[in-house]
C-alpha cells in the first residue's frame, strides 16, 4: 500500500472517531416517583422495573444493587445513575437516583 493511501485513511479515521458517539453501562429505564416505596418494594419488583443491576456491592453493611447508563458524543455527557440499599427481609431501604438527560432533568424538576 503506497504511503499516501495510508496517511489518508489514517487521517479520515482519526477525524471520523470524534464524531462518533460511545454508550458505557447498561441501558435502564429512569423510575417514575412513585415507582419505589421504602419498606415495600422487593427485589423482584425493582429487577422486573429495571433489570439485571450493572453492579451490586455493600454500602455501611447493606447490600446494595446499582444500574448505571451513560451516553458521550464529541459536545455532551449524559448520565443517569439508580443506587438501591436493601433491608434485611429484602425490600428497599433507601434508594437514590440521579440524571442529567434532558427528559428527566424536566420531568424531576
């Protein structure tokens, strides 16, 4: 392949890659206010809402599940991120969601 061909093609990737736009995490839906109630809802009830969690961990000694989503193009970085802390008897303890999406930053406004 001659130099110039490849310098080219070199060049058209370099300028193409940030245009591009990444996802990293896992797509969930944003929860509805009322979606959660503390003392109430189970696991089963937040896996059914918004799916496998993206990690799980402990948080001051409870188990907590976490979903996390995220979306970078060359302007903009848009994140949402659902922490879940779970009771002993496997309902919701506390639970915290936040975003920056532009739907959900109107809609919790």
């Amino acid at each position: 392949m001659r130099p110039a061909l490849v310098a080219v093609t070199l060049l058209v990737a370099a300028l193409s890659t940030g245009c591009i736009s990444s996802k990293f995490g896992r797509e969930f839906p944003s929860p509805e206010p009322r979606a959660i109630t503390v003392g109430k809802t189970d696991k089963a009830e937040i896996q059914r809402l918004f799916g496998e969690p993206y990690q799980v961990g402990i948080d001051s000694g409870d188990a907590t599940w976490r979903w996390f989503f995220g979306q970078r193009s060359k302007s903009t970085e848009r994140t949402k991120d659902l922490s879940v802390r779970w009771n002993g008897d496997g309902t919701v303890k506390s639970y915290a969601f936040t975003s920056n999406f532009p739907d959900d930053m109107t809609r919790l406004k």
